[in-house]
C-alpha cells in the first residue's frame, strides 16, 4: 500500500469543486457520486472503481477497472457488465446461501469484501446475499455497505475493520431502519460519511435530522469529493454529495 502522508486538522472537504476528469492529488482518493448507490472512486495512478455498478455511469468512454455489484435490487447490479471491464465483483455467490470472497490486489488499491444477508421475497432471508465492499488505498479504508438490511454482527465488525470513509443507506427502509443504520456509523466511527440511497431530499433531511450531535455535517453541493489521511476531519462528519452522473466534455 501507499506511504501515509501525514495528518493535520484540515477538513475534509475539497475547497472547490473537485473535478472527476482533473489529476487526483497526491495521497488522496477522489470520491464522485453516481447515482443512488453508485460511486467512481479514482485514485491519482488512475484506477477507477464504480460501486453498485448498473451497467451506465453516464455520456462516458470511461472503462472502469473494477466494478461491485449487488442484487438485493436491480438498481444495484446488471447482468450484462460489459466484457471490457477487467474485473467485476458480484456481492454475492452463485451458490446460494454461501458467502463470496474477494481479494483484488491491484497495486494501489486493494478491494475486498465482507458478506451480510439480505431479505428476500415473502418475508425470507438470503444467507450472504449483500456485500460490505472495503477499498484500501493511499492509506485510507473506504466501505461501501451496499444494500446492507441488519447490523452487523461482532464477527463482521471485526472483519471490516477500521473504515476511515463510508458510503451509507440512509433510506430508512428499503435496506433498513435509520435508527439501526445510525447504530451501524456509531460502532464504525468513521470521520467521513457519505449519504446514499436516499431517493428523495426528504429521507436525506430525516437521516440528518436524526443523526444527534455526535456527527458533524457538511454540505459539499457537489458531486465529488477529495479525502486523504491527511484531511480527515478531527470528528465524525457527515459530507453530503449531490449525485452526478458522468459526462465526458464536447
């Protein structure tokens, strides 16, 4: 993995817009929101991963080199990913019930996974059936919790780890209650947390109305944000990006 670069007390927002086709920084990792859950993360060699991947990102050329995906809704997954795309990840097994494991090391970024359950129809449940997916890179732990429907348990925490970033549900019920998601961002105690799957400004209002004090928030109205270990704020801080999907200039 990457040098650390060193820490201060700056913020973690970037001071202007930050730009999805600009250099990355050096020791940072550049977070553009896509659309519902879907993110590009770039890192400054220029690996682009997108989360939740759909099969469209926007009016683009751009070819990532990894995509996740998860299939508790079709908005999350597509079955036909481009065979282009070097590596997909599908956040779940084709043997029902059985958890999937990846482990991509790609030199700067190194991508894995921890599986949780998802409900199904009729009231069931899908042993395995969601990713946590985890980016290591520039230093940082960055978590995209995907369709994620109960807390996880000690044993999950444990295989998560630290995450210094995280990309969050905060609808309030399609994955599952705000009052258990804010559990969930209590016990990670990450400094930078990313609302998503939000559908509507109202659910977004409802999750920073009831987020408590113990979390600061910021409103980038952007669609991109630049973090390094650098400029991790001192306190658990809400960063809310205004999805934007991609479009190449001309």
């Amino acid at each position: 993995m990457a040098t650390r670069a060193p820490r201060s007390a700056a913020a973690a927002q970037s001071p202007t817009k930050a730009n999805w086709q600009a250099p990355v920084p050096e020791y940072s990792v550049r977070l553009h929101y896509i659309s519902h859950a879907s993110f590009l993360l770039q890192t400054r060699g220029g690996l682009n991963a997108v989360t939740d991947f759909t099969g469209f990102i926007g009016n683009t050329t751009l070819l990532p080199d990894v995509v996740t995906m998860n299939h508790a809704h079709s908005t999350h997954w597509t079955a036909n990913p481009d065979p282009a795309i070097p590596h997909v990840l599908p956040g779940w097994s084709e043997s029902f019930g059985t958890p999937v494991r990846h482990h991509l090391d790609l030199g700067e970024m190194l991508v894995r996974n921890v599986s949780t359950d998802i409900r199904s129809a009729f009231g069931g449940r899908e042993d395995n059936g969601n990713s946590i997916f985890i980016f290591e890179v520039e230093g940082l732990c960055i978590g995209h919790l995907g369709h994620l429907h109960h807390e996880p348990s000690p044993q999950q925490y444990a295989t998560i780890g630290r995450l210094d970033v995280v990309m969050v549900p905060v609808d309030g019920g399609y994955t599952m209650a705000r009052t258990n998601m804010i559990n969930v961002l209590e016990r990670l105690k990450s400094r930078v947390i990313v609302p998503m799957h939000w559908f509507s400004g109202l659910a977004l209002e409802a999750f920073l109305e009831e987020i408590g004090p113990g979390f600061a928030v910021e409103r980038v109205e952007g669609p991109s944000l630049e973090v390094s270990l650098a400029t991790l704020p001192e306190r658990p801080t809400i960063m809310v990006l205004r999805p934007e999907l991609l479009r190449d200039p001309g």
